[in-house]
C-alpha cells in the first residue's frame, strides 16, 4: 500500500504534525504542475507502445470497472489539495526551489512520457510532485498523478538519483495501474454487493460512498499482487527514463535494512522481504537494454 493507513486521521494530519515535531519549516509556496504532453518528452526518447513493454504484468483488474475513473481522480485531487494546503499553512511544503524537490520534479519529468502506454488516461493527467517535512518515511501518487515524497524517506534512507526514481517509478505505477480504484471497487462490493453498480451510477443514495471515497483513497492496502506490478511497472518506467534498474533492488535492500516500522507510512505497508528483491533481480535484465538505450539519447 502507498496511501497512509490510519483510519481515523489522513495523511496530510499526520505529515503536518510530523512536520512540526521535526522543525521543517518552510515558507508558502506556489502551485507546481508537471505537463504530460509533448513538452515533457525529454531526450531520454518517446514513450513506447503498449507491445513494446518488457516486463509482464497482464491485464489491469476488471473491478476497476465498478468505480468511475473521473469520481476517483477528482476525490484525489481533492484530498491532495488539502493536504497541500494544511502543509502550507505550516510551513511544511516545501518551496519550489528546495534541493530535493527539484530533483524530485526533475525525475518525474523523465517518467512522464513513458506512462501514457500503460493507462491512455493519463495523457490528460495534471501531475503533480511535492515535498514534505515529515520524519515518516513515505511516499505516494494519487489517482491523477498527485506525488507526494516525504523527507524522510529520502534522508533515513539515503537515496541517490536511481533510488528515488524507482520510489516514483513504483508509486506512478500504482496510480497508472489504478490499483485504487480496483480496490475501491472490491472494498465496497463487499460491503453492498450488487447496489455498488446503482450508488456510483447516481441511480441510488450516494450518501457516505461520496462522503467517505477521498478519505478511503488514502487508507487503502495493495494486495501482493498489486505490490509486484507496481515495482515491474515502475522498473521499466525508470529504466525508460534513463535511471539504472539495479536501484531497485538496492533500494529494496535499503528498506529492508530498515525493518518494517511501526504504525502508518511506507516501510509498514511495503513488504521488503527476499522474494521481493528476488523478483527485482530477475526482471533487472529485461530492462537493461531500455536504459542502456535511454543512456544514449535513443
């Protein structure tokens, strides 16, 4: 899972007060958004065709079907405002020109173009990198392309270039994936089976689907299946944009270095063990040929 997990608080609450328990005190800041059109094709090339993906990851889940994709991306971007602006309003979001941002919006940059074989939708996304001071090591990307990256994951963890871009790799993915939404749809059909299909159509009483579906973008947990397309996705995704697939399985190696953690944030909800980097390793090869290409400029 990348949303944090506690029920009863969102994200941006706990990051706030992180934020203030950490000192990061930042001044306000503008708006920043990351066009995914042609002007952010970068020189690492133009994004492939879907039969041109090197790794293997089949089909994205049907159930994703049950929840409109419009409804999830405005609840996102609902719920990412706000958290931006409770950063704000403390001085927690960091400035345009903070170091770790720019290179932050920088690798997204590289990635952009290379999302649109995996979800045509995004073509159309306003994404969006920010920065947060906040000791929980964590990171995550909204339904739309809302990113956001904790500080703490990028000084606990000590990540270089290739590291952070397999974090945004991975997260991209998530939301290219619409694992969100996928949950979303199974989450509630179990709760009211066959009426699902009448509430989200407007055909019967939205009541607490509307009122609740932000705040369970922020709490769902990814199944193990969802957790390996994320980082296959996102592997390639990196080595389109020119950043090194060995990262992934030293990044992998660096969280688990760091245990699971405690409470909400990344480490608890992103599984680090064996399999997982074993998984990385063998998929390593089928990507070097892309960021060798990448390299080159081709």
């Amino acid at each position: 899972m990348c949303w944090l997990c506690d029920a009863k608080r969102t994200a941006q609450v706990a990051a706030q007060g992180d934020a203030a328990a950490d000192g990061h005190r930042w001044s306000s800041r503008r708006g920043f958004l990351l066009a995914a059109g042609a002007g952010a094709v970068t020189a690492a090339g133009l994004a492939p065709s879907a039969a041109d993906a090197q790794v293997d990851v089949g089909r994205a889940s049907a159930m994703r079907g049950l929840v409109p994709a419009q409804q999830r991306e405005n609840a996102a971007t609902q719920q990412y405002g706000q958290m931006l602006a409770e950063a704000r309003a403390k001085n927690a979001l960091a400035p345009d020109h903070h170091p770790q941002l720019v290179k932050l919006r920088a690798i997204a940059r590289q990635l952009i173009p290379h999302t649109t074989p995996w979800n045509d939708r995004s073509r159309g996304w306003q994404w969006e990198v920010n920065l947060i001071g906040s000791s929980q090591i964590n990171a995550f990307c909204m339904p739309g392309g809302k990113i956001a990256f904790y500080t703490g994951i990028l000084d606990k963890l000590q990540l270089n270039d290739d590291e952070q871009a397999m974090i945004m790799g991975h997260e991209m993915a998530h939301a290219l994936r619409e694992h969100a939404r996928a949950r979303l749809a199974k989450t509630q059909a179990t709760g009211i089976g066959l009426s699902l299909g009448a509430q989200l159509l407007g055909l019967g009483d939205l009541g607490n689907l509307a009122a609740n579906l932000g705040t369970q973008l922020l709490s769902l947990k990814y199944s193990r299946d969802d957790e390996t397309e994320a980082d296959l996705v996102g592997l390639e995704l990196a080595a389109r944009g020119a950043y090194r697939p060995q990262a992934s399985v030293t990044l992998w190696e660096k969280m688990a270095a760091q245990g699971g953690g405690n409470g909400p944030g990344f480490l608890s909800t992103h599984p680090s063990g064996p399999n997982r980097i074993r998984e990385l390793q063998s998929n390593v090869p089928k990507v070097q040929g892309l960021y060798e290409q990448a390299r080159r400029g081709g």
